[in-house]
C-alpha cells in the first residue's frame, strides 16, 4: 500500500519506508514468535549505535513473579530526574534491545536517566500483566529518589505510550506520587475505529487499522476493557500529570492521541500535541534517515527536558 501514500509521505520517511521493505517486521497473522523474530530482526537492521557518553546496566526490579528486567542509561550530566520509557510493539512484540538505541539517545538529548522495562507480553501473559510491571518499576522509582530523583518522566512508544498514560490514569486514582510529566508517542488508547484516522488510513503504511484490532484483543485476552488497559474508557481526567502527545499524520492511531490530548484540556490538564506532517506509526526507527522524525525526536526531547525542571 506504499505506493497509495506516495505523495503524501515526507521524503525522508518514504525512502526509509521504501528501504524498511527489504528488512519488513512481518505481519500480524504471522505466528507469535515468527513476530518477535522479525521484529527483533527488523529493529536490529535499523538500530544506531548507542549514543556516546552514555552508560547502560542491565539491573531487575523484583515482583511477586519473578524479577522484572529494566535497563538504566545514564550521560555524564545526568539530570536529578528520571524518563521510565515503556517500548512499543502491540504488547505482543519488543524487548530492552529493540529499544535501545532510541533510550540512549534520549539520554543523551535530555540529560535524563532513562529507565526501559522488559515487560511481560501477550499473548502468553495477557492484560493486566505488562501494565503490573510497569507499575511496579515506576513504584520502585519513586521509593529511590536518591538514586532516581524526585521527578519521574513516564514515556513510551505505540503500546508503550498506551502503558504510560495508564500510569498517569493510576497514580491519580491510587493517589501515588504522580509523574512529572507523561509523553506519548503515537500511543494507541483506545482501539475505537469508528475514529477518522481509522477508517481513513485503514490500510496505511506500518500498521494497518486490522493490526491496530489484533493487537488490543491479543493484549487483551479474555479480560472485558477497562480504563487502564484502554485509556479512553476513562470517566474522569482531572487532576494528571500534564501530557506531551507526539502522533503521526499518516497512522490509524493518530485520532487516539489527539483525543486523549482534547479530554486532558477538556478537563483541565495542560497537554500540548504535535502532529508529525507526512509521517506514519514507527517514525522514531526513522529519526537518522527523515528530517521529519528527526524534528519529532528532538521535539520529545525538549518535552521531556522540560517536566523534568
């Protein structure tokens, strides 16, 4: 379907696309592991080397199951804050390594310690299990100040972004040291498609309005929706943490963010949204070869940089 959204691409972003082809992350009907062995392929192809002057450590957080991974980037001048970064990939595909390059160069750029989580993922361990992890890490943060600050950033990517803002949503209701600040990119929150961006870009490049259905009900299991696994069945958003809102032109879930975004102003809460001209869902992959995603980067950068001050 590249070919459809030819013209309308940026020109960055299509020849990224147009050489995302040849190392394709495969396709949601593909069996589970086929998935996650494509995309751990796919992200490896693209993956930049890790930022300079940028630490990493492998470490563990315990839970109730086990321990749960997380990996810890820190610069030479980190700030007192942290950025707890939750990666994308449809909750069923995506670990600290296909990530990793986008968190040390967020460390990097912001001065931040950046914190990645290895969360548990469906199908095997359906809802509520990826967001428990989460929740548990972001505890763990905020009961260590002296070693990650007072203020806590929640970040993520697509399923990520979706587990950051369900953060936010809890730390309101459970009254929890609330995040600095909550920074969503291209987050898919609701799985609504009777929204426009779904019916208009049913068939986009990336990830399709069918992907954007088989995620969620993977994700999801046998468990009936609620508020902190889908953020837009949420009744109230007074009172969370102010949003940065990153979405894509060119991406089925772009009317998730911009509503999410519409209902925190709605209510109060300050949110500021930017919309990445002729870019689709995955742009961050495409931060070294587009101008367009570059800018979007360094635009989360700068978000972050300020909830952290």
């Amino acid at each position: 379907m590249l070919e459809k959204y030819r013209a309308r691409l940026e020109p960055g972003m299509l020849d990224y696309l147009c050489r995302s082809e040849r190392t394709s992350m495969g396709d949601s009907g593909d069996p589970v592991d086929e998935q996650r062995r494509r995309y751990r392929e796919y992200c490896a192809a693209w993956r930049a080397p890790r930022a300079a002057g940028v630490a990493a450590r492998d470490d563990s957080v315990a839970a109730g199951h086990g321990a749960i991974p997380i990996r810890v980037y820190r610069g030479a001048a980190a700030h007192a804050g942290s950025v707890l970064y939750l990666h994308g990939g449809g909750w069923i595909v995506g670990d600290l390594d296909t990530h990793d390059d986008v968190c040390s160069e967020l460390a990097r750029h912001t001065g931040a310690q950046v914190v990645a989580v290895d969360y548990r993922l469906a199908p095997e361990y359906p809802y509520p299990a990826a967001f428990d992890d989460c929740c548990r890490v972001l505890d763990h943060l905020h009961a260590d100040p002296v070693r990650f600050g007072e203020r806590v950033v929640v970040a993520g990517d697509s399923a990520g972004g979706n587990l950051a803002a369900a953060l936010a949503l809890r730390a309101r209701d459970l009254e929890l040291p609330a995040p600095a600040g909550q920074v969503l990119i291209y987050p898919g929150l609701c799985g609504d498609q009777s929204l426009p961006a779904y019916r208009e870009l049913c068939d986009a490049p990336v990830i399709s309005s069918n992907d954007a259905g088989y995620y969620l009900r993977t994700y999801l299991g046998q468990r009936a929706p609620d508020s902190y696994a889908v953020p837009l069945l949420a009744s109230d958003y007074s009172a969370l943490a102010p949003a940065y809102v990153s979405v894509a032109e060119l991406d089925p879930l772009r009317d998730d963010g911009l509503v999410y975004a519409e209902k925190l102003l709605a209510a109060g809460v300050s949110a500021e949204v930017f919309v990445a001209t002729g870019l689709t869902h995955s742009f961050l992959r495409a931060r070294h070869a587009s101008a367009g995603a570059g800018d979007a980067f360094d635009r989360i950068a700068k978000a972050i940089v300020a909830f952290l001050r």
